[in-house]
C-alpha cells in the first residue's frame, strides 16, 4: 500500500478476496462466502470454458434458451463467483453461466497467472491461506483435493512497516508451534505463560522483534489503551458500529485509545494496509477493528499461514471449473466484460457483454465482484 509517497509491504493475514469498509458490514449477517443458493436457471449454446470469440458466430443475438429451467448469470469468477457457481448448479433444474472479464483463465484475476519468461506464479488476489480461512479449506476439499498436497505447512507471519521488518509472529496453533520461532527475548517461564494467553496477548509476548525496532517499551505499553477499545467493540453490536463508524480509525487509536503515534506508525499502520486495506485517515474505525477481529484476534494461531505450492489458478481452479463443467450445467466463460444489466417489464434480466457483442437473457443476475 502507498501512503503519502511512503510504499509499506506487509505479509500477515488477508482474506481472497479482495475488501472495503462497508464490506464489513455484511459480515455480521453473512458466516460463508459460498452463498446458500436454492435453485437457479439455464443458459444454452455458450463458448467453451475460457475460449477466444469465435468471429464467425453471431455474437449479438440472443440465445435460445429452455425455459423450463431457472437461469442464472454469475458475474465475477473468482473464489465468490465459484463458490455461487457451486451452490447454484447443485440443483439439476438450474443451469448457471460463469462470465469473468479477465482472459487469463479460470479464477480471474484471483487465480493469479505465470510470467512470461520465468513462469513464476504472480497471485493478485488471496496469496496466503491463514487459519482461520476455514470456508477456503472447505472448499479445497469439497473439490476432491488434499490440502497438504495443494498447500504448504504453517509458517510464521512477517511483519514489515516503512522502516523494515518489525516482528516475527510465531505458529501458536495446537500442536505446530515450534519453540525455535518463539522469540528468545523472554524468561522460559514468562514464554510458558505468553503460550497460555489468549489472542491477542499471546501474539504479542511471544512475536520476535527487530532488536533495532524504533518500537520503545514505552510504545509497546501504550497498546494496552487498544486492548481496551478492542474488548469494548462489538462485532455482533449493531451500537458498537455505529458508534465506533462515527470516528475514523486513525483518531480511534491516536486519540481515543492513545497509542504513541511510534506505534501507530511502526504496528498499526501496517496492519491497517493489509486488513481493512486502506490508511487510518480513511477507514472507518468500526471497519478496522471488525478486520482486527476476524482477521488477527479472534483466535489463537490466527496469524499462521499456510502457501499454496504453485500457481492458485493450477492447483485449485482449474480443478474446480473441470468438476463443475462435468455437472452438464455450468459454462464459465472469459473475456466477458459485462456492459450493463438491465431489468425487463418481465422481471428478466438482459446482461450486455462487452459492449454489445453478446445479449445474455437470464432470470437471477448474481454479482460477485468487489466493491470497485
């Protein structure tokens, strides 16, 4: 994230997906990302997965369509797309079309692609897979496929602020915390304790710290105004959002919780780029510490992290778009820039892909793509 010509690099807990402040809104009421989808209709004599436009085709006319089915459109294919997509052609009486805008294959922008020279796997979307991210492990297995051979084990989460690295959160989850990433810095006895602790407390004792961190003992004291605000906050408490919603994030801690502005700068800032996304003058403090809730301290091992072997796209979409075509119900279709979409007198809707050049009838339109 680039902050007033300042460029900060962080690796710590994200969630796929892609996720704006008013995103957070809906998680109070949402428990998975794979919408509960009942039914869902047909759309027939579309191109095949990921193929170029066939010039030769009349692109522009409508399809004939079998209006004894449900038809839906889902517009994004990446990990919300697949996850509707799923849920949707579960049912035999739903047939489901899959458009991304992206060519680049199945998962879009969030399946990543390979350079062109080295082949390395460049992800711009979900890039680590944290512990908490059960819906996403969830899936990997409803796929067919074995995690361990898709992901790597838990590794530690680095920590890096604007002057470099700050701190080295160890693997703290039940059974794979390892004393060789507990930070030396403390008595044995006190690290005993630090283990038992609950989040965030035990994060904060046992992560391994830059010795010529800025961070002083008085900085790291002032977190305990935070630890304050953060038990005070609400994530099912439709008052706790809205009083925190008032004030931004970065007047909650400096102000309110009174953090030094080292801290802030050196820890908070940080975490604000990678969670909500966003600078502290611009999220809203509900927004920050709903992400510090689900993302970083609801529960112990938050911060481990799991890497996928290859590129996402390889290893878990290409599957998942060959197990969904085999249903015989689902299309996924690339290089599908959808135009517009436009509600009939009928209560149908018409989508128009890229600009013009495809006219989609359907009866339920799905939208999962982020909020930009």
């Amino acid at each position: 994230a680039k902050v007033k010509s300042t460029t900060c690099h962080l690796v710590f807990p994200i969630l796929p997906m892609l996720r704006l402040a008013f995103i957070l809104y809906l998680w109070r009421y949402v428990g998975s990302f794979s919408p509960k989808i009942s039914s869902f209709d047909r759309i027939l004599c579309l191109k095949p997965l990921f193929s170029s436009s066939d010039k030769d085709q009349s692109l522009s006319s409508k399809r004939d369509i079998d209006n004894d089915k449900l038809r839906v459109v889902i517009i994004g294919g990446g990990w919300a797309g697949f996850s509707a997509a799923d849920s949707a052609s579960s049912s035999s009486d739903t047939e489901v079309l899959l458009l991304d805008a992206s060519p680049r294959g199945p998962g879009g922008l969030a399946g990543g692609w390979r350079t062109p020279i080295l082949k390395r796997p460049v992800e711009t979307g979900i890039h680590g897979f944290w512990r908490d991210y059960r819906n996403t492990f969830d899936a990997i297995k409803k796929i067919g496929l074995d995690e361990n051979d898709i992901l790597t084990s838990y590794t530690p989460s680095i920590l890096v602020s604007e002057s470099g690295r700050v701190a080295v959160a160890p693997v703290l989850g039940e059974g794979e915390s390892s004393s060789a990433q507990i930070s030396t810095n403390l008595p044995e006895p006190i690290r005993d304790i630090a283990r038992s602790l609950p989040p965030p407390l035990d994060v904060a004792l046992l992560s391994d710290f830059k010795s010529s961190s800025p961070l002083s003992l008085i900085d790291r004291c002032s977190a305990i105004g935070a630890l304050g605000v953060w038990a005070d906050f609400g994530q099912e408490d439709p008052e706790s959002w809205r009083r925190y919603d008032k004030m931004s994030a970065e007047q909650l801690f400096l102000g309110v919780a009174g953090v030094t502005p080292t801290l802030y700068q050196e820890l908070v800032t940080p975490l604000l780029h990678v969670l909500p996304m966003t600078p502290g003058y611009d999220c809203s403090a509900a927004a920050a510490l709903s992400c510090f809730h689900v993302f970083a301290l609801g529960s112990k091992g938050a911060f481990d992290v799991r890497w996928c072997r290859g590129s996402i796209a390889e290893k878990i979409f290409n599957p998942w778009a060959t197990l969904l075509k085999n249903r015989g119900n689902v299309d996924i279709q690339g290089s599908a820039k959808v135009s517009s979409i436009v509600q009939n007198a009928d209560g149908k809707y018409e989508i128009v892909v890229n600009d013009g050049e495809q006219l989609i009838d359907c009866d339920a339109v799905i939208l999962a793509v982020g909020g930009t």
